[in-house]
C-alpha cells in the first residue's frame, strides 16, 4: 500500500456535531478571559518594529523608537492590528461546563471579513490581555464547502490598567474539509506568474508610494471623492508567510510548533494534525504555506491569511491620514482567497465627511484587487483627522459595558495571581 493510500485509509472524516452547533448558539453574548497568550505579552519597540514590518510597513510611527516623541502621541505606537500578535494570558475561574466552547472537531475554519474599533493607542511597556466570546451564530449552505456555519467572535483587548484599547469582531467561516474537497471549486484558476517586465511594473508602483507622516493632513483640505492613491503588495510567497509569523502572528490557540513541542501539542488537539504525503503529521494550518496540501482539499495553491490582508488595510489608511489622525474603525471582508503568485493593488477614495463628538470624521471605500481584476477584500473605513477649526483629534470612547467587564475580568486575574502566590508562601 502506498503512502498516500494509507493516508486516504487512516485519515477520519470528520463532520459537524448538532451539539456543537447548539453550544455555539447557547454561547452568544457570553464572555470569558482569554487565557492562552499570543507570541507577545507586552509591547516593546522591537515587538512594535518587528510587527510592522511583517507586512510591509516601514512607518517610523511604528518602527522607530525616538520618532514619535516629536509626535502627539509623545512616543513610539504600535500599528493598528497589533492585537494579532500580543496578548498576555489571563488567570480566570474555569469555565462552566455548559459554557465551553464547542470544539469543532477536524472542521475547517476560515476568516472572511472582521470590523475593529480603536479606542486609545499602544506604547511601550503595555501589556495587552484579552477576553472574547461569539456575538452572532448562524447555519447556512455555502457554494464552496457544503454546510458551513458562520460564527461572529468579539475580541476585546484591554491594557494593564483595563482601559479597553480596541474591539475587533471576527466573522469565521467553518466548513467540513471532505465536503470542501468534493466540490473541488477552484480547480481551473491556474497559478500566476510574472516576466521580468511584470516585476518591474509592479516595482514602479512601490517606488511611487508615499507615506503622509508629520506633514498633517486637515480635514477641511479633504474633499469627497478623492483618491487615497494606489498601494501594491506581492506577489504573495512563502517567504512573506514565515516573515508574517517571524513579526508577531503566533496563531494561539493552534500554537503550531517544533519537536517535543510539536509532540505535545499533537497529544492535545490530535485533529488538527494531518498527515502530509509522507505520512509525518502536520498541522492543517500548513494550508498557508503548503500548495500541495491545499490542492488535497480543492484549493489551487497555499493562500494567504484574512489577518494579513487586514493589516495591508490600515498600512494603507495610516500611509494616507498621516501622524496626527487616528483610524477609528475599519470593516473588511475577505471574498476570494489570495493564492501564493497573487499579487493586489490597493485603492480607495473618500466617499464622505462628518462631524460627530467633536471627532472629524473621513469615511472611506476601499479595496484591494488581484491580478486577475477580482476584488478580494472590500473595506470600509472612518479616519478622525485634525481640524483647523476643531483642533487635535478627540479619541474614541468605549463601550461602558465592556470597560465594567474588562475591569472585573482583571481584578479576578489579580486576585488569582495573589491567592497563588499566598499559596507558596
């Protein structure tokens, strides 16, 4: 028997669990503490750095440590999505039984489009914890992969003072990865590929991109209709996945890992591990660098993640608005996948303009498109700039409900961490 033959024999198909679905829509609107961390706890100029460039973004706001003290902000801030990257664990009661979260066991999941609100900037030295829970559930028919069921997780992150810092809501897409592989939909797309002449106009496009920075962009300078010009990113490689990762994405709670780690890791989520063409297990998430495992389940190459299209997003908003804005919130959605060899031009405009809570607000449209014409990832997004007239920008509030969970969530962590330290004693 070959190897592929055993691994067709000895592979588990495995389906959705009517008590899972049922547990996912029992869990709407309930929260719990995180208490597993990212790949950072606290956030330091080489964490900040690190993370922007893993995406492309060179802006010394986020990258350069004295820069900022010239700024309003008074030092250097991390970039906006930098909840994918840090967050420390929390210590919390366990969860109730009833209030677990299903495990959704071998079922595929991905993201297909998130909404982030920021409340107040990053600096060095804070550490981020996290609590989450499902805000919407809903069961549907999808074109790819069969039924799929489409869970909404809002994730809050506070500091080390509970200030909430931002709330990003996440819509996940859960399919069965047999159901997704039968249908094989995108077999024909072929891969892309690229002459010299190619590469030398999508360089052009690199070299003519500009950062606004410190020259301050006022509101009542910005018009409805203008273009916040042209941003390129790819062709997307391998090597931009593992720099992806190198920056920060740590991928909790799946934590993919190495040797013993690896082992123990396998002992605790065995599902999640799947055999490659040499039978060695390895982690589904490998779909991201892996073409031929991503051809075994009907996909024509290893495609990106929604997370790091995310990130192009706001590098392209904070490239416009400059130093002194503030990027309030941002929707995306991630329509087609972005195979390895794609490459996607960003553009937007300015679609209108509003006063509200002494914020000047900029709404914006924008996207980014794949070589091949197709709009990936729609956004939408409201910048708070300088006013001439108003002032500096007035930051956001948040929600009082989630600053009263976010302070009881870490006065319980603390009390925790007191009681077992009382306990060694």
């Amino acid at each position: 028997m070959t190897t592929q033959e055993q691994q067709k024999d000895t592979q588990q198909v495995y389906t959705f669990r009517d008590e899972d679905i049922q547990r996912a829509h029992d869990l709407v609107g309930i929260y719990h503490a995180v208490t597993q961390r990212e790949q950072f706890t606290r956030a330091t100029p080489d964490v900040m750095r690190n993370f922007a460039r893993s995406y492309g973004d060179d802006n010394p706001l986020f990258v350069d440590e004295g820069y900022g003290l010239d700024t309003r902000w008074g030092g250097q801030i991390a970039p906006p999505m930098i909840n994918i990257a840090l967050t420390r664990d929390l210590l919390a009661d366990p969860i109730p039984k009833e209030q677990r979260r299903p495990s959704f066991r071998g079922i595929h999941v991905f993201v297909s489009g998130t909404t982030t609100d920021w409340y107040r900037p990053v600096y060095d030295g804070d550490t981020l914890y996290s609590f989450q829970g499902f805000s919407d559930v809903e069961l549907k028919e999808s074109e790819f992969a069969g039924r799929s069921l489409i869970v909404t997780r809002s994730h809050v992150q506070m500091n080390q003072r509970a200030e909430v810092v931002q709330v990003q809501k996440v819509i996940t897409i859960h399919t069965e990865r047999h159901e997704s592989k039968k249908r094989n939909k995108y077999q024909d797309i072929e891969p892309a590929s690229y002459t010299p002449d190619d590469i030398a106009k999508i360089d052009e496009i690199y070299a003519a991109e500009q950062r606004r920075g410190a020259k301050t962009r006022y509101y009542e300078d910005v018009q409805v209709g203008e273009s916040l010009g042209v941003m390129v990113k790819g062709p997307l490689t391998t090597t931009d996945m593992v720099v992806f990762h190198s920056g920060g994405y740590g991928f909790a709670p799946y934590t993919p890992c190495t040797s013993r780690l690896a082992y123990q890791n396998r002992q605790r989520i065995a599902a999640f591990y799947i055999p490659n063409e040499q039978g060695v297990p390895d982690v589904a998430q490998r779909i991201h660098w892996d073409s031929a495992y991503a051809r075994s389940i009907g996909l024509p190459a290893a495609y990106d993640y929604g997370m790091m299209r995310d990130c192009w997003l706001s590098h392209y908003l904070t490239d416009w608005m400059g130093d002194d804005a503030w990027l309030v919130t941002m929707s995306s959605q991630m329509r087609k996948f972005n195979y390895e060899g794609d490459v996607h031009t960003i553009t937007g405009e300015v679609v209108g303009k509003r006063v509200e809570h002494g914020r000047y607000l900029v709404d914006i449209e924008f996207r980014g498109t794949s070589q091949r014409g197709e709009v990936t990832c729609p956004a939408t997004a409201a910048v708070a700039l300088p006013s001439r007239e108003g002032g500096l920008v007035v930051l956001p509030t948040a929600p009082k409900e989630l600053d009263a969970t976010a302070t009881r969530i870490l006065a319980r962590h603390g009390e925790l961490r007191h009681a077992a330290r009382a306990s060694r004693d």
